[in-house]
C-alpha cells in the first residue's frame, strides 16, 4: 500500500517540480489547450512558491508526484471579473494556482487527494473562501473544480501571451462549519500548518 501526503515544498525539490511542471505543459499542449504554452510558470515563479512557502508537494512513496499552490488574495487579475460576480467579495480567500500531477502519477486520481488536503489546509488557517482559474479547454481542472462544488463566476484575463482568458471558479464554506476541526484527523499536519 502506498504511503501518500502533502507538505511544504522545500529547494531540494526544485528537480522534480520542474520535471512535474514540464509533463502538465505537454499534457496541455497535446489536449489542444494553450494554457502554459508561453513559458511559464518559469523556474523563477517555482522558486518564487518555495521560498514565500506557498507551494506544496504531493508526495508518493517519498517521491514527488504533484504540485501545487496557494497564494492569499487579493488577486490582481480577479479585480475585473467579466460576466458574473463573486459571491464572496468581502472576506479573504486563497487562490489555488499551478496544479499539476506528473505522467508516472496521472490516471490514479491524486488530484482528488491533492485538492481535499489544500482546502483542509486553508481551513486551519481560518480561510472558507477560495478561488481558481483554468482555461476553457483544461478539462481536468474545471472536473475537479465541479467535485469539490467549486461554482462558475465569470472569466478573468491573467498574465498570458498566448490566451489570457480563463474562467473563474470559487467555492465558499460555511463559516460557522469548519469540517477539519470535527471531523478530519490530520494531527501528523498541524506543526507545518501552523507555521504562518
């Protein structure tokens, strides 16, 4: 049976991101989606994530297999939200960017894994609102967004030269019902949750 968490993503980690982040850009490109296909996220914003610790690491059997971040708004690019509104304007949110699984771990839904422990993490840190983007043709990631009751608000233009827009998702908790606290025991968590 396979040994799986998330952590914080350290330096060290820099090799297998870059080759994790190189496998989602090809995956991109052969479903026709231009998302990614303009260099970036580059080596400069992955080390941006690690030294800020705003990324983390799916691990498998002590390997790497995933990646993702978390970045506190406001977002600069969901100030002029087209075609819609967000239902939570008021209250701070988390967005969650560069998502990606490598081609060993692909097909064994880990990003199902991937996206309950982030929101159990923003959660312990008192957030209940979060935010993602993708573009039309990222078919995995609106999936994932629809299962975890992300809604559809509007689109967005983010920092692509290729196709800027994406289509805006967001998913709001109850502030009175914070699950992570009564009923998901991740103790072996809390000391890298805590660190803020």
């Amino acid at each position: 049976m396979s040994t799986i968490y998330l952590r914080r993503t350290y330096m060290r980690d820099l090799p297998a991101i870059n080759r994790i982040i190189e496998d989602a850009k090809n995956a991109l490109k052969t479903a026709g989606s231009p998302q990614w296909q303009d260099g970036h996220p580059d080596r400069r914003t992955i080390i941006n994530d690690i030294t800020h610790h705003l990324s983390w690491a799916l691990v498998v059997d002590e390997q790497v297999v995933g990646v993702a971040t978390m970045v506190p708004g406001p977002e600069e690019s969901y100030q002029q939200l087209q075609g819609g509104a967000w239902s939570d304007d008021d209250n701070p949110y988390l967005t969650i960017h560069r998502v990606a699984i490598g081609n060993q771990a692909r097909g064994q839904h880990l990003s199902t894994f991937l996206f309950s422990n982030l929101l159990t993490i923003g959660q312990e840190r008192g957030y209940t609102n979060f935010r993602l983007d993708t573009h039309r043709l990222n078919k995995a990631m609106q999936a994932i967004a629809r299962k975890f009751s992300f809604q559809y608000r509007g689109t967005v233009n983010v920092a692509d030269q290729i196709d800027p827009e994406r289509l805006a998702y967001e998913l709001n908790l109850p502030t009175n019902e914070l699950p992570v606290e009564y009923h998901v025991n991740n103790d072996f968590m809390r000391p890298m949750i805590n660190r803020k």
